[in-house]
C-alpha cells in the first residue's frame, strides 16, 4: 500500500497527540526564558531548541491535516506574558534545556518502538538524533561553566563477583544492611537530581501564582518535593555516599506571572507523570527492600498529587480529551 492511504494507528495518533501538546506547552516556557536570557552562549542553545520544538509542532500539524485529524489546541501565544518581567535566571533556562533532554530522548526512543509508518518513523528518528545533538551541547556547556551535578564516584571492583545463594547472604542482599549498589546509588541520585530542578520550578511558579487553589495544590509539590530529595539523601548518607551539591535558588524576585494558570497546571501534571515513570524505573532495579519500600509509599503519594491536579484541570474545562475511538457499545444501544 502507498503510504499516504495508510491509516495512523492508535500508537500513532496518541504518540503525535501527546508530543504535540507536551511541545506547545515547553514553546511557551522557551520564549518566556529567550525573552529574558542575558548570556549569549545560554541564548544560541535555547534558540536552536526552540526551532526544533516549532519545527516539530509544524510537522505534525501537517500530518494531522492530511490525514483529516483535528488539530489539538494545545497552547499559544496566549498562555505567556512577555510583558512579565523574568521568573528564572539565566542557569536555570540551560539546566532546564538539559533537565528535560534527560526526559525527553527516552520518550522519543520508546515511540519509535511504537510507529510503523514510515513518514512518522521519520519524524520522531529526526526529533531523537536533533535532541540528542542539543542535549549534548547543553551538557558541554554546563561543563564549561562548573555548574552539573555528578554521581557519587566509587572505587573500582578488584575483580567479578556472583551472589553466593546462601540464605545468610541473600537475607543480606536483600535487606537493609547490605551496602548499596552502583545501580541503587544512580537511581537515588537521579532522583534527587529530578526533584531538585522540580522545587526551584515550583518555588518560581509559587511565587507568581494569584489563584489560591492552585497555590495551594503546587505547595504540596514542593512539600512532596522536598520530601523525597531528604529521604534520598539520607539513604545515601546512611551509606557513607554524599551528593554534596547545594541547591541554588535561580528565580528572581518577580511576583508577576509570564504563564497561565491552565498551562503552569499542565506542566506539574506532565511533571508529575514523568516522576511516576522514573520511580517505576527505580523501583524496578533497586533490591534493597527499604528502597523498594520508600519508593511504593512515595509512587502513592505522587499518583494521589498527581489525580488532584487533573481533577483541577477538569473541572476547570482545561483538560483536553485524547483522541477516543467510536464507542460502538453506545451506538449498538441507540
């Protein structure tokens, strides 16, 4: 068959669906910080993936025009006050770019998993090799300027060792006495790392925030927030592991919002299902039963956050409905 007579399958339709909007909503947050940006090395990089995040909005817009599907509203121009004076500095706008690389080429790399037509293949092997490319710079850059966070380092293992399967020493592995692993130090450290970045976008958002409600639901962020990077951090410590590295406030002193509430509520609800995912991934490697343990109890907590903000957006009529297929049980009644 040509390719233009192939249907989108659901995979398709929900993966365009999705990286549509998810790319609309992180325009808004890239304009609002090119708008402000002083240093010209930070600007050039937020310029290029501000191209590539329009660049990909067009693309599957025209797509979706061929294929006959309505165009999502996602956001636009209207969601950001350029008139606002700037909320984050200039590090926070890099550390932002490369925070969100971390999450993004993942998703770009599980989608090709998911697509069978070709000129979406396409699309989505371009979206990942250009993110990559700009993930990597942005990375160079945050080098250069001392400003990344690194993994605790450990000493080299002399030589390959097996789990002896002796009940003693598997009650060991498996228990809370056993030193932690590579593997479990990684995860607790990118998971500070993730909630590090969440708490200062918080503390800003909290700051320019007017509505009450919805001050009050990104307070608990930050609480939730805070709790899991001291949690972490204590596992670490307990094992004699120190991130070491301080939290610096990058937000300035403006109290005046440049986002609209619609779009700062969809950003901690995509942030929210980002956090879901990555404690799933913790959880799924770490075999200490306390980290298993931590992780189960702060997954509920983040799943409860994270239905109180979408039933805000709902109720609010701000929440769009993914494509649905046709409900035959409804049409076989009528």
């Amino acid at each position: 068959m040509e390719e233009r007579n192939v249907k989108l399958t659901t995979a398709e339709i929900a993966a365009l669906w999705k990286i549509y909007i998810s790319n609309t909503a992180v325009r808004c947050f890239y304009i609002h910080l090119l708008h402000h940006l002083q240093d010209e090395e930070i600007k050039l990089i937020i310029e290029e993936v501000l191209v590539l995040v329009e660049s990909i909005i067009e693309k599957i817009e025209y797509i979706f025009e061929e294929e006959g599907f309505p165009i999502p509203n996602g956001f636009s121009d209207k969601d950001i006050d350029l008139s606002a004076p700037p909320l984050y500095t200039d590090l926070f706008a890099l550390s932002f770019l490369y925070r969100g690389g971390q999450v993004i080429i993942p998703s770009y790399a599980n989608v090709l998993q998911r697509v069978t037509r070709l000129d979406v293949y396409k699309l989505f092997k371009e979206c990942l090799y250009r993110e990559t490319e700009i993930h990597q710079k942005a990375l160079s850059i945050m080098l250069s300027k001392g400003i990344i966070d690194r993994p605790p380092n450990m000493e080299y293992p002399e030589n390959v060792e097996y789990i002896q399967n002796r009940p003693s020493l598997l009650t060991t592995w498996l228990g809370e006495k056993r030193p932690l692993n590579s593997i479990e130090i990684s995860e607790l450290f990118v998971e500070i790392e993730r909630n590090a970045i969440g708490l200062i976008l918080l503390i800003g958002l909290i700051q320019v925030t007017k509505d009450k409600e919805i001050k009050n639901y990104l307070l608990k962020g930050k609480k939730l927030a805070e709790k899991q990077v001291e949690t972490y951090e204590k596992l670490l410590k307990d094992s004699d592991h120190y991130i070491g590295f301080p939290l610096p406030v990058e937000v300035s002193s403006s109290t005046v919002s440049p986002f609209s509430d619609r779009l700062i509520l969809f950003i901690i609800a995509t942030a929210n299902q980002i956090a879901v995912s990555a404690l799933a991934d913790a959880l799924s490697v770490s075999m200490r039963k306390d980290l298993a343990l931590h992780y189960s109890l702060i997954t509920t907590e983040v799943l409860k956050y994270g239905e109180e903000g979408l039933k805000l957006l709902i109720e609010r009529g701000w929440m769009e409905q993914p494509p649905q297929p046709i409900d035959r049980k409804k049409l076989n009644e009528s």
